[in-house]
C-alpha cells in the first residue's frame, strides 16, 4: 500500500517547523532595542525570553548577558517561557507518534495513530503562536530598561510564526487521516456482507437480506403441523 500524499505533507512541515520554533525559543532576538539616548547610534539590545545581547554594529562587538530585571519579570515574557516549552515538548511528542503512525518503511500505515498524532500537532502549533502573537500585540507595553526609542520585531517571532503555521498545517494533513480510516472500515464491513445477485429480491418474505436463510421445501415433503391430522 503506498503511503498517502497528506502523510508525508504532513511528515514533511512538521519537523521543519520543529527547527523554526526552537531557533525562536532559543534566539535572543524577539524584539530589537534601537535609538537609545545615552548608547551609541550604531548600538542595538536583542531582547529574547532567555537573555538579551548588546550589538554594536559599527565595530560588530555582541556581548550577551544583558541584565533587564523590568523585562524579565514582566508577565509576557514569563508566559512566552512556559508556552514556547511547552510547544515544544508537545510538538516532539506529536512528530513521535505521527512517524509510528504513518509508517514509510512498512507496507500498511495505521491512519488512526497517524491521526492522533496529527492533533497533537495542531495543539502544538498553537502554543507556539499563541506566544509569538500576544508578545508582538504588546510589543511597545513591555517594559524596556535602556529606554530605546525605536522597537522593532525580531526574526525569532517570524521563525516562531512560521514555524507554528508549518506544525499547525502539518497536523490537519495528518488528521486527514481518519478519512482514510473511514473508507478502509466501509470497504472491510462491504466484502464481509457481499451483495448477492442469486435471485431477485422480490422472491423472498419481506424483513430477510440473506438468500440462504430461506429453504425452499417440496410440497410432498411438509409434514402437518399438528399430529392428529394423521388420524383423519
């Protein structure tokens, strides 16, 4: 049996995806810190969840380890923290479950567990964009210590956006999935109750579908119902 075409889609955008949205959780560049009054006009601050990196463009110095209690301890960034983990803890398991499921090196692939699979998948995509979303909704509310007057998105919300969007995709191409279950289950129950074309349906009683519960029986073979019509 070849492996559906929506399998291996969906095979395909996920773990790409996986890539995009773990470079996001682990870049510190969510959002770049530009036009700080008491820097240099060539400096730039990478802020990320995990820590934030001073850039001095000119002479191409980046030095990381940027304190920012403000930043830190505000709620965004601590709930991107436990969703971006989260994406990608449930991501791992969906990509898991939807390699046993799909099966590329048997024969027959299992639609149901290549389904499941599928869900977790669409769930993780969405604890990725949820992050990504709202940081950017609130991306001049978040506080910023060096007081930069220009704050602008960093590539890690587009790899993290583009990254949910693959995983979220790859997901719905694997429930389709359980169609093909579906059609499999429909084919099974056909060739195990196989429309017979012996007689036509008209010669047996009404309320019987199969033509070998009805025994046709010779007049010279009934016997009486009752055995005192024997006697008479």
């Amino acid at each position: 049996m070849r492996t559906p075409m929506v399998m291996i889609l969906g095979l395909i955008c996920a773990p790409v995806g996986y890539v995009l949205i773990l470079t996001c959780t682990v870049a510190p560049n969510w959002r770049d810190v530009s036009e700080i009054p008491t820097g240099s006009l060539d400096e730039v601050h990478h802020q990320g969840l995990w820590e934030i990196c001073r850039d001095l463009q000119s002479v191409r110095e980046l030095s990381c380890g940027q304190q920012d209690d403000a930043y830190f301890n505000d709620q965004v960034i601590s709930i991107a923290r436990g969703l971006s983990i989260a994406s990608l803890v449930v991501s791992a398991a969906g990509i898991l479950l939807a390699s046993w499921g799909v099966r590329c090196w048997t024969e027959t692939p299992s639609p149901a567990i290549a389904g499941a699979g599928g869900i977790i998948l669409l769930i993780g995509g969405v604890l990725m964009l949820i992050p990504v979303s709202w940081y950017t909704d609130r991306l001049n509310q978040i506080p910023n210590t060096v007081a930069g007057a220009r704050l602008t998105v960093g590539y890690a919300v587009v790899l993290g956006f583009v990254g949910g969007c693959l995983i979220a995709i790859g997901g719905i191409c694997l429930m389709f999935s359980f169609g093909k279950l579906r059609r499999r289950k429909r084919s099974t129950f056909e060739n195990y109750y196989p429309k017979s074309a012996a007689k036509p349906a008209n010669r047996y009683p009404t309320g019987i579908s199969n033509p070998i519960a009805v025994v046709d029986v010779p007049p010279s073979a009934r016997t009486s119902t009752t055995p005192w019509d024997d006697d008479l």
